[in-house]
C-alpha cells in the first residue's frame, strides 16, 4: 500500500503568473493499492462529486506514468482524503496529479525522477506554478522551457503566515483565462519581470516590507478582477488589517494575504467584515510547508 501526502498551492503570487507558487499546510492524501481487477476509488472528507472511473484524476496521472514505464497493473484501488477545496485555487487539481504521480512511480519502479515527474505533471496540468510547490514544497519558481519544466524551491525560515480567504463560490482555471487578452504591452510585461524578480527576492530573504509593491501584477488580476466578487475591497481591507501582501491565488477565486504570525486578530477582523458585507468568504490561517509530497510504503 503507498500513502502520499500532498500540499495545497497558491500559485502566481501577484507578478509571478504561471512561475511562483508556494506549498501551504492543507493536504490531499491518496492511498493506492493495486487489486486482482479494475478501479475502485473511494472518497473521504469532501463532499464535493469525484469521479470514480477511468476519468478519475488520479487515476489518470497514474496512467501516464504507467504508459511512460511500461507497467501493466491488473487493477487499482484509490481512497482520496481530501481536505483542499476544489476549483477554488488552491492547487487541487496538482495535489491529484502530483499524488497520482508519485504513487504510480512507486508500484513502476521508481523508474522517473522528481524531475521526470514534474516534467510529466507540469505537461498534464498545464502550468509548472502549482505542480512544482505541490512536488517540492516551500516557495518555488518554475518554467515552461522548451518543452522541459525546470523549478527551483527554497525554504521559507523566516514566520510567516498566509490568510487564505476562501470563497464559497468557484471558478474553473479554463473560465479564468478566457479573460485575459492575447497580446499585452511591452510596458506591461516589463513591469511584471521587474516585480515578480522583486517579489522573489525579497520572500526568499525575508524582505517582507517590500512585498506590497513588488506583488503588483498587470498582467491578470487586473482582467480577473471583473468576475471575482469584491476582490478590490478585499485586497484593501486586508492591507488596512496589516498584510504585507495580497494576492488573487492561482486563477481565483481564492485571496491570500500574507502576514506576519504576531497579526493574530487578521482572521477575525476579515471574517467580521465580510459577515458585515455579506461577503461570502472565510479566512483561515495557514502555514508554509516547507516539506512537499510525502510518500510512505507499507
Ligand atoms: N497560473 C495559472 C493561472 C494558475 O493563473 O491561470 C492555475 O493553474
């Protein structure tokens, strides 16, 4: 039996679109063993619908892999426990990936390497910014490149917490990025480079107070914003509540702000102002996990 655990992900983090991402303490977990015939798949923890066949997420990120290794299974069983919400931006879909991936390399073999696997969840995923957190933990930067991924991870040592306002609305990664234009001015582009080089360093040395210019973005939120209910008035108020930087994760509708660990009334002032407001969000206080997938064999 193989039990892997994986972090929940915000990716883009402001200026970083489709490059940053970061692994926070909320898990998927997935447990595989192969049975005599077919797919079982059970569900735990969530309530949301996950298919239960060949179309099952999972089971198709094992699939790959298998087809890449060359190995035949008589039959699959999947338990999900899954405590990351779905299509809210918090990386659901990569936690499956990464974990069907990473359970697949085991029952082959361990014939691919992380970075075959990431390689091969990038390709299926779409984008490196969520997998690679999911993969590597910690605060990742990740490229698409001439058909291979290439990432690079750091621990985040310094305190620091991430506020992550979920809404109970959702929107599909697809829908998001039809709103954004085809071609963007060179000013624009320029000016996301620039920030998202700031935003990286400045997290990755525990520069926080410089966060709040470098995470500005032109190159999605702005296009995003429309669809995502107060999210202008959510950025505000969460900079008036002392965040150091706020950010639409992923492709929303998820907002995360971080904070600083000592900010212990940031949860309930937001949560009082969006009850206020008939905001329909909750804030809860998460941490960076510095670890990423775990994969245990018994
Ligand atoms: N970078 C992606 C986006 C995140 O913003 O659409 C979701 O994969």
């Amino acid at each position: 039996m193989i039990k892997v655990r994986v972090p929940a992900t915000s990716a883009n983090m402001g200026a970083g679109f489709d490059s940053l991402g970061v692994a926070l303490s909320l898990y998927n977990t997935v447990t595989v063993e192969e049975i005599s015939d077919g797919i079982v798949i059970e569900n735990r923890h969530t309530k949301e619908y996950i298919p239960t066949g060949e179309n099952n997420l999972i089971y198709r990120a094992m699939k790959i892999v298998f087809d890449k290794t060359g190995y035949r299974t008589k039959g699959i069983k999947i338990i999900q426990d899954s405590e990351i919400p779905m299509t809210r931006g918090l990386g659901s879909s990569s936690a499956c990936i990464v974990a069907g991936m990473l359970a697949a390399n085991v029952l082959s073999g361990r014939k691919l390497s992380y970075a075959g696997i990431l390689n091969l969840a990038a390709d299926m995923e779409g984008h490196p910014d969520n997998v690679a957190p999911a993969l590597y933990g910690g605060f990742c930067a990740a490229v698409k490149s001439e058909g291979k991924t290439l990432a690079k991870s750091v621990k985040l040592e310094k305190p620091i917490v991430f506020e992550v306002m979920i809404p109970d609305f959702y929107v599909s990664t697809k829908k998001s990025r039809v709103t954004l234009p085809d071609k963007v001015s060179h000013k624009d582009a320029a000016y996301n480079a620039g920030h998202a080089a700031l935003f990286s360093l400045a997290l990755a040395t525990g520069d926080f107070e410089k966060l709040k210019v470098a995470v500005k973005d032109k190159l999605h939120q702005p296009y995003r914003a429309a669809y995502i209910d107060n999210m202008k008035e959510t950025f505000d108020e969460s900079y008036k509540n002392g965040a150091y930087a706020v950010w639409l994760s992923g492709s929303g509708p998820t907002i995360v702000a971080m904070c600083s660990p000592e900010n212990k009334e940031f949860s309930n002032n937001m949560n009082a102002y969006f009850n206020i407001n008939g905001h329909k969000r909750t804030c809860r206080r998460l941490t960076i996990d510095n670890v990423g997938a775990i994969v245990q064999v018994y």
